[in-house]
C-alpha cells in the first residue's frame, strides 16, 4: 500500500488524564451525537477507543474524499482500524469545584467526530470539556441514529451538491444546521446542569449526571475546522452564551454577508498557509474589523488537514488520498494550534490559567506562525 501505514495520535501534555465516551441523545435525526473529551481520574489498564469506530465509516470516507467505497473502505480498515486514541473509554469524571470550561467542536465536510481527536485530547488534558459533534446535515462522511424501542441504527449518508442547484444556497442551509446542532449540545450540558435526566442512548451506563457540576456554563466557547470553522463564527451569532470561537482553517464561502454586522464577539482563526483563498481572508479581515479583539494567525508550513489527525498518518498512499502534503512537523503544528487556542479562550472565557504565556502567538509572533494571511495573500 506504498509503505507501512499507521497513526499515532499524541497524547495530551497536560496536567490532565483524558477520558472520551460517545453521547447519542433522541432516537431521530433531530437528536444529537457527539464524542466527549474530559478530564478524568487516571485508571490503569483502561481501554483505548478506535480511532475510526465503526467499517461504515471507512466505507464514508472512502466515498466523501471521491474514491471507490469497493477498494477504499477496505484500504482505510486495514490501515487504520485497528489504532486506537490515547484516551480512557468511560473513565471516571474527574470533579472539580466550579467545573471545567466547556468547548463545542464542529468538523469539516466529509469528516466525522473522533477525526480531531488530537486536538480534543489536548485541551481536556489542559482543563476542558470538549464536546465533538458529529454533524447530521449530510455534510459528515456518514453518521446515524437509533430508532426508539427496536435501537435500529438509520444510516445518513454524506450529500454532495445536488445538480442544477447553487453551492452557496446548499451550504448556507447546512452551516445553519450545523450552527443549531452546536447551540443545542449547548442546550443539552445546560439541561444536565439543570438536574433533567438525559439518557445516553449508546451507553446508558456512563450516566451523564456527573457532569451536573463538572461544567461551568459561563465559560462556554464554540470551535471548529473547515466547514466547521465557519459553523463555529455563525454558532457565535446565534448564541449570546458562546463567549468566543476558534476557527481553524475555516471555509467562509457559506455564510452570508448580511451576518457580518451581527458578529459581536471575538473570533480566533488559525489559517493553514495553502488553503485560503483572497475572498475568505478578505471576510476574516471584514470580521476583525467589527471586533478588535479578533485574531487572524497562519501557520507557515501547513496545509489544510494540518490540523486533523490526518497530520499524523503515515505512508505514501493514504497520505496522497487525504492530501497532507505539508512541510511543518505535525507534532509542532499541534502545539502551534493548541497554544494559540488556549490564550484566546483564556483572555475571552476569564480563565485562571497559564495560557497567557502563549500570547505571542496570537500576535503572529513565533516560529512557523506570522500575522494575518499567508504571505501569498498578504497583499489584502
């Protein structure tokens, strides 16, 4: 398969153990189904989850990055079914007086909930509570539901643009849903810490009354990558209680510009050096000059999928699939991004940590990272 294929995700650098358990909530399409990452008591022995947690998702990826579900399914399974997330399955939540800082995590179109795994990992090991969707919009390679009394699973398959229809108006519908779908995980932590009892459908066994005072509600941002960072900048408009967004390598080209006066709150982006284009950065630019505080950073050296887990493969093949060419080390990259995310939720969600030790780099200050666009556009 052109070399040895493999991943090896990171752990977490921070003071933290990490725990993940996947929250699927409803039995229709109007539910929600997301991974969460949260700190939690250590535990030998834990099991790790897969990275790549069911064959259908082979079978999506395959399909959404346009190659054949007949060759590419079984290619990604070997590959990579067998790796596993430097997490604890359904470990013990990890109490702490006043809770932990919550962050709602939006992918990119044809991905699914445990691709940013990585950058998950990372900020529950640094204090958060990552909750990472997996959108049902048909922009997710594939996901699915469960039926009430049988639990049959309903498959929802990803959606390229319908033929004779206009992109922007399919993806602005999407990036709205998808912005609902962030807004309404909030809405499910705010019932938690209202003491309603939310079953968890795939495994009632991890009862999410744990997080009933693990969460600080006023301390609330929204992220994402891709489609997922302009799904975080909408979730922003829609949602007084999300203080903040960091979009990474975010898509612009969805929403519509009559948002752009109702953006009231900081927004963190974080380009890649080859992916945006003159029109996206100059809709960032038309962003940060509504807020002072929002940033616009670019790490030098990466190209768009730098900043998921598809940094960490290797092997010539399935790096030539997912198109991760860039030149900056993924492990550099991480800590570029994480770094650079975890000063801005400190400035903007009043943290008492040490995150501000990192605020050069929301200046552009450092290696591999400059201010504003890469410097092909820096002529915006």
């Amino acid at each position: 398969m052109g070399g040895e294929q493999s991943l090896a995700l990171p752990p977490g650098k921070g003071p933290h153990c990490v725990g993940c358990v996947d929250v699927m909530v409803g039995h229709t399409q109007q539910g929600l189904f997301l991974r969460l990452f949260y700190p939690c008591e250590p535990r030998e022995g834990a099991e790790r989850p897969r990275w790549i947690p069911r064959y259908e998702y082979c079978r999506g990826l395959a399909d959404s990055t346009g190659h054949s579900q007949r060759w590419g399914a079984p290619l990604l399974h070997v590959a990579f079914g067998s790796c596993r997330v430097p997490v604890s399955w359904k470990a013990p939540f990890k109490p702490r007086s006043g809770g932990y800082p919550l962050v709602i995590f939006s992918h990119g179109l044809g991905a699914f909930r445990t691709l940013y795994s990585s950058i998950c990992t990372e900020l529950a090991s640094r204090g958060f509570v990552v909750a990472a969707l997996e959108h049902r919009d048909r922009s997710a390679s594939v996901t699915y539901f469960c039926t009430a009394g049988s639990g049959q699973e309903q498959w929802i398959h990803h959606q390229r643009v319908p033929q004779g229809q206009k992109e922007f108006y399919f993806r602005n519908m999407q990036v709205h849903q998808r912005a609902n779908e962030c807004v309404r995980a909030l809405r499910l932590f705010q019932a938690i810490r209202g003491g309603q009892p939310v079953p968890n459908v795939l495994h009632p066994d991890f009862d999410l009354s744990v997080l009933k005072d693990g969460v600080d509600l006023a301390k609330v941002a929204v992220m994402g990558h891709s489609f997922g960072g302009v799904t975080a900048v909408l979730a922003l408009v829609k949602e007084p209680s999300f203080r903040c967004a960091v979009a990474l390598d975010a898509w612009m080209f969805p929403l519509e510009n009559t948002l752009y006066p109702e953006m009231p709150r900081p927004v963190l982006f974080i380009n890649a050096e080859k992916f945006q284009t003159p029109e996206s950065i100059a809709k960032m630019k038309r962003l940060s000059s509504r807020n002072s505080q929002t940033r616009i950073i670019t790490v030098l050296g990466s190209v768009h999928h730098s900043q998921t887990d598809f940094a960490f493969l290797t092997g010539k093949l399935v790096k030539r699939i997912f198109s991760v060419g860039g030149t900056l080390d993924p492990h550099k990259g991480l800590d570029i991004t994480s770094r650079a995310a975890l000063a801005f939720l400190q400035r903007h969600l009043d943290l008492r940590e040490d995150f501000d030790r990192w605020d050069h780099l929301l200046d552009g200050i450092g290696d591999s990272v400059v201010p504003e666009a890469p410097p092909c556009l820096s002529n915006l």
